[in-house]
C-alpha cells in the first residue's frame, strides 16, 4: 500500500495500523503522522515513511511488526533499518554526523538505537562520519563506547582536536580504523596504548605523531597510510610484541611503502621507494625484523634477498648509488635473487667508487639483467666475490 498526501493535516485510518494482510506500506508527505500505542502488523516486511515527523514516535512501528525487514525513515534525520537473513543494518543521518550500525541477525540493536542506549550495542560494527564536530566530548563516540569494531571516518576540513577522546573508556574494542581529512591532527595519548585493539588502521594526508612510548600489547595487526610517522614508525613496532602484519605508506620527502609479515610459515619484509623495491624472507626462527629496523642488514645470513630496481633514466645514478650501497650491506646473505631491468646507456657509474663487495656465504644467486654485455651485476657469479657459490640462474632461470 503506498500513500501519499501534501495536505496538512493528513489523517491516517486507524484501521491501518491493524491490518493483518499489508506486506509493503509507503506514507509520504509534509505532516505529522500519528502513531497509535498499538500497531499490529504482522504481515509487513517493507515500511516507508517520508514524513514530517512521527507523533510520539516510531518505535511502536517496529515493536508491532515482527516481520518487518526493511524499514525506511526520513523525519529531520535520515534513518534507514534493515534485517534480513544475513544481517541487522541501521543507518542515520543528520547534520553533524552518520552513524552505520552492523551486526549478525543474532545481535539486533534496533530498539537500543531507537530508546537511546547505544551502550548496548556491543557485538557489532559501527561506521561514523563526522561532517561537523561541535565540541571536544564526542558525545557520539561515548555514546557507542562498548562497541567491538569503530570506523571512524572525519570529513572536516580543517584542525580537529582529537586529545580528549579517550579510547580506555572502550573496553571491548578489538577493531579500530580512523580516517582522518584534517591538515593536523592532535591525537590522544590513549591511542598508543590501548590493550584492547586487535587491528589498528589508521589513514589520513596528514603527518601521525607517534610518541616515544607506544604500549600495544593486543595489537597483531596495524596498517598506516599518512603524510608521514613523526618522528619514527619504529615505536609501533617496538611496543607491539605479538604483531604480525605491519603495512606503511608515507609519501613525505619522496614515497615509502613498507610491508612486514610474521606467521607460522616465516618471516616477510617488503620495502619500496621511488628507486628500488627490496624483500627479504626468511624461516620462523630467523627474525631479522629488529636488525632491518635498526640498518644491521650484514647481521641478515639465514635469508633470501631479492632485489629490483626502478626509475626513470634521470635518475640512474642515484638507483645504482642506492643499490651497490645496499648490496655492501647485505653481503652475508646465503641466497640473492636481482633484477636489474637498466640498458647499456643507462650505466654510468664509476667502477672504482662502486666495487661490488665479497659475499662470503653466498650459495644461490638468481639474477635478472636487461643488459647481459654492459650490467656490473653479472660479476656477482665471479668465484672471487662468491666463493661458496653453489647455484647461478640467469634470466630464463636456467642454471649455469
């Protein structure tokens, strides 16, 4: 059934706040619609309402429709509700926020939304999106402060304090993601020490102060894509002893992206700039993670190092200043795998001031030249700079 009347006053039939057969029900219009005490409507599962307000409420809507699947609200604020099979999806929407509400079909948080109590909401997902913030005390935030999972998403374009927000008042927070548009950002000390937090993602165009003091004892997961980690990135790491993926984006003086990964299977260090990308892998209990941090790469013996280099000819010297320089630091590597995509024009280095140094352990050797007449690299297989070499491919990965 689908009405709709700009007239006001609009009167609604009582009888149709008791029929048993309507399935699908639509009012729409400028007036205030009236909601008896008792609505039964056993049968609808779809509910429209685009009016100017519900008298007293509309939650007797909801309380007398046990069927009711979608149920679509716009009175001053937007809200949307949605239960199906697969999940309970609350959506509303006004000036200074939106707040997405998420969870199974067995944690319906519907009438805790409706009467207030958004504490309850435990067991589910919450995305905020903070058009406006009016104050320092988030009364939103505190509001849903016993949640497992908070996406926080601020669409303000200009200095937000975020110091007062206190994430020790969220005990049950696994689950943390801030995406941040301010320029600068002040961010609560709190933050880098909640026990709680599982998986930290935190994103934004602006650079992270990261104090020297970071206490994540939980935290097996953390993604940062910012401006840049003033003064380091390597507090996280320090303060986070079970972490096992770490994943950095900065773009501040040039661009880096670093990946770190420790599981059951081994131990994965990726690294990219503008010039060159390195990995290193290794077994379990070869973890080389603090020596990489620290630039003890010659302590790396026990791993594979791959190596490839990227850029633009004008920027040759400096790829190949970068490479022999990390090649000298990781010459007690056991296995080396190198692709070196340079033409012969592109060469044009100082042999003298860019000897390739001795690997003294190194038994496997996979490189991958563009230039097999002009590439310095080729020396590498020379039983005077490798003398346990054991295994060489080159190229097509044919052993020689």
């Amino acid at each position: 059934m689908s009405c709709q009347s700009y007239d006001e006053p609009f009167f609604v039939p009582t009888y149709l706040f008791t029929y048993t057969a309507i399935v699908t029900l639509k009012l729409e219009g400028p007036f205030i619609l009236p909601v008896p005490s008792s609505v039964q409507l056993p049968s609808l599962k779809s509910l429209h309402l685009n009016v100017r307000k519900c008298e007293p409420s509309c939650g007797k809507f909801l309380s007398g429709s046990p069927s009711l699947e979608v149920f679509y609200l716009k009175e001053g604020e937007g809200l949307e509700i949605e239960r199906n099979s697969r999940c309970n999806h609350i959506v509303s929407n006004n000036q200074l926020h939106k707040l997405v509400i998420e969870s199974d079909p067995g944690y319906d948080y519907v009438q805790d939304y409706l009467e207030g109590h958004l504490e309850n909401v435990v067991k589910a997902k919450v995305y905020i999106k903070l058009y406006k913030v009016s104050s320092q005390e988030f009364p939103i935030l505190k509001a849903i402060c016993n949640v497992e999972l908070l996406s926080l998403w601020d669409w303000n374009q200009s200095m937000v304090d975020y110091s007062s927000l206190d994430f020790h008042q969220f005990p049950n927070l696994i689950h943390l993601e801030l995406h941040l548009e301010s320029d600068v950002v002040s961010l609560p000390i709190t933050l880098f020490t909640c026990t709680t937090v599982v998986i930290l993602k935190i994103a934004g165009w602006f650079i992270l102060p990261v104090p020297s003091y970071v206490q994540l004892p939980s935290l097996k997961s953390l993604h940062l894509e910012v401006l840049k980690c003033e003064p380091s990135y390597k507090e996280f790491l320090y303060g986070s002893p079970v972490l096992e993926v770490f994943y950095l984006k900065q773009w501040y003086d040039g661009f880096e992206e670093l990946r770190i990964e420790r599981n059951s299977l081994g131990n994965f260090i990726f690294s990219k700039s503008l010039y060159l990308n390195l990995v290193i892998q290794s077994d379990r209990g070869c973890d080389y993670v603090q020596d990489y941090l620290e630039g003890h790469l010659e302590n790396i013996v026990k791993a594979k190092v791959s190596m490839t280099l990227h850029s633009k000819p004008y920027q040759r010297y400096i790829v190949q200043s970068r490479a022999f320089s990390i090649l000298k630091s990781i010459r007690n590597v056991e296995y080396l795998s190198l692709n070196d995509a340079f033409k012969s024009d592109m060469y044009n280095l100082s042999h003298h001031d860019h000897d390739l140094p001795q690997f003294p352990n190194l038994v496997g050797l996979d490189l991958h030249v563009t230039d097999l007449d002009h590439s310095p690299y080729l020396k590498l297989a020379d039983r005077a700079l490798c003398p346990k070499l054991e295994k060489y491919w080159l190229n097509d990965r044919r052993e020689l």
